[in-house]
C-alpha cells in the first residue's frame, strides 16, 4: 500500500483498513494531517477562517521568515503582517521564530515588506 500524502509505500495490519472512513492511507500521523489540511484548503473550508496557522504551514516555507531558524516546526509560529488577526489571506500571514514574533508584538521592531525588523525608537 502506499501513502496517499507522499507515496511511500507502507503497511498496516488488516484490522486497521476496515477501520478507515476516508479510503486515505498514510505512512504516518504526519502525512495524513497534512493530506487532510491540503483537502480542506482545495475545498474552502479553510478560507478567511481561524485556522491561519495551519494555512500558513500548508503554503509557507517551514522557517523564520526573518532569521530562517527551522530547527523544529512545531515552535514556529505565524503572524499577521497587518496586525489584524480577522485578515486571514495567505498574503497577510508569515511565519516566524518566537523570538522575533515576540519582538514585533511587544512593539519593539517592526516587520517590513522584505521580512527585515526596523527597531522602533521610543
């Protein structure tokens, strides 16, 4: 059997396959979260919605957008580039490192067009 996210092949016990709703096979809890969240993006169900993270992650680079740190994803986190969390568009979220997330959220930097910070002067 293969997997349906990345096609690698795998196999699973057969109490497992009559188990299955979908007819979707994964090699792993991983790609099958990430099949699920492509199909949900294709299908609108995602759109303007509160899941912008995992929009963000199904389309953006799994790094800081400022620094490029990708040592585990899982930390990363995304960021309205406008502040307003309801603009959820794909074009207004950017992923970044906690650590220069937190620097524009305390009002410290801010982040430019090109994904610089610019320290805020007091």
């Amino acid at each position: 059997m293969h997997c349906a996210y990345c096609g690698k092949e795998f196999s699973r016990p057969p109490s497992d396959l009559t188990k299955n709703k979908s007819g979707y096979f994964y090699c792993s809890r991983e790609c099958g979260n990430r099949h699920k969240n492509q199909l949900r993006l294709k299908s609108g169900e995602w759109d303007n919605s509160l899941n912008y993270r995992l929009k963000a992650m199904m389309n953006l680079p799994h790094k800081c957008a400022v620094c490029g740190w990708d040592e585990d994803e899982r930390i990363l986190e995304v960021h309205h580039k406008d502040e307003n969390r309801e603009h959820n568009e794909l074009n207004n979220l950017a992923i970044l490192c906690p650590i220069c997330h937190r620097k524009i959220t305390l009002g410290y930097y801010k982040l430019t067009d090109d994904y610089q910070l610019i320290s805020i002067k007091d």
